[in-house]
C-alpha cells in the first residue's frame, strides 16, 4: 500500500525530521508517540508539531485508522479549522454542517485527485476507513490555531441538536450500519471525489 501514498507524505512510523507544508506554514516537524483511542476502535495518533513554529498557532496530528474502523464523532465547538489530509486509504469522509449532511468517498491512490476535508466552527465530522483497504489508512490533521486551545466535542450516538446544529436521523443510521460493517446500501448519497475531475 505504501505506493498508495501521496508525494511529500510524513512516515507515519518515523515522523521526526518530516517536511510539511500546512497553508502560511512549512517545515520540520517533531511527533509524540502512538495514543490508542478509547472511545471508538481500531484509530491511533501521534500529536505533531513545528519544529521552528508556536504549536499555539498551528499543530496536528497524525491519524492512523485500521480498515472498517472510524474516528469519533466530533463537533468544533471554538473558534478552529482542521483539515484532514489524507495520505493513504480508501475513505468515506463524512461532513455535517448547517446546510446538511455530507458524505465522500476518497481513494489515496488517485493521483489526479486530491482533497482536504476542511472543518470549522460547529461543525462536525467523521472519518470512516472502508473495510477493503489491506493496511491502516493514515490521516494527517492539522489544526489552526494549535489544538491545545481547541474545544472538540464528542458527540453521544443518537443527539438530535449540538449548539446551533440540528443532527439528523440519517446520520446516526448511517454511522450505525458502518458499525456494523455494512457499506452497502447506505441511507444518503455518497460523492465520489474520483467522478469530479
């Protein structure tokens, strides 16, 4: 899988030393060790930050999610953008905001194509790993200003409304049926990035 992986990308195994470029921002970057997730299964991560640049301003994290598993279902509640690069994997990127619910299918391996999902102020995403992938899909979020400063929420299964954003049903149906491995039949529709260029 490691020819899935877009140019540039940070070693997820060895991260120290890296080059990355995250908009007015570029350089070294310096990475914790491995965090399991406890609330959900099968997602890791690594805190990075600049080696030269205020982790105060801008920082991130590098996400590792193991096929058919998710990241928690988080709500922005201050005043920050995340961008989720990702660097390798099949993914269906799942995105709800005041103008509806969102979903998109995203392969790595497409070089023509690529994408960040970008995430701010109640707003609330989740990234799903679809079960075909043969290796963990890698996430390279980043987070400004830096995410000491951040307040992501959690969202419990089955809330209706978190701060000014109505949750709707489909979308608790369709992180349930992804729990259970059903990728098939999904109760929205789903963009394919690779069918827009």
């Amino acid at each position: 899988m490691a020819d899935s992986k877009k140019e540039g990308g940070i070693n997820f195994a060895n991260p120290n030393g890296a080059e990355f470029g995250a908009g007015e921002y570029s350089g070294a970057i310096e990475a914790s060790e491995w965090t399991e997730l406890t609330e959900v299964k099968g997602v890791r991560f690594k805190t990075w930050k600049y080696e030269e640049v205020d982790s105060a301003m801008v920082d991130g994290a590098l996400v590792e999610i193991q096929p058919g598993c998710r990241t928690p279902v988080q709500y922005v509640e201050s005043d920050h953008v995340f961008d989720e690069n990702i660097q390798a994997g099949k993914f269906l990127l799942i995105y709800l905001n005041s103008e509806g619910l969102s979903v998109y299918k995203y392969d790595s391996s497409v070089e023509e194509v690529s994408f960040t999902l970008r995430v701010g102020k109640g707003e609330i995403m989740c990234l799903y790993m679809l079960k075909e992938n043969d290796e963990p899909g890698e996430v390279i979020e980043c987070e400004q200003p830096g995410f000491r400063s951040a307040k992501l929420l959690t969202v419990e299964t089955g809330t209706e409304k978190v701060g000014e954003l109505n949750i709707p049903s489909e979308f608790w149906e369709l992180i349930r049926l992804l729990d259970e491995g059903q990728e098939s039949d999904l109760p929205v529709d789903i963009l394919d990035l690779q069918d827009m260029i």
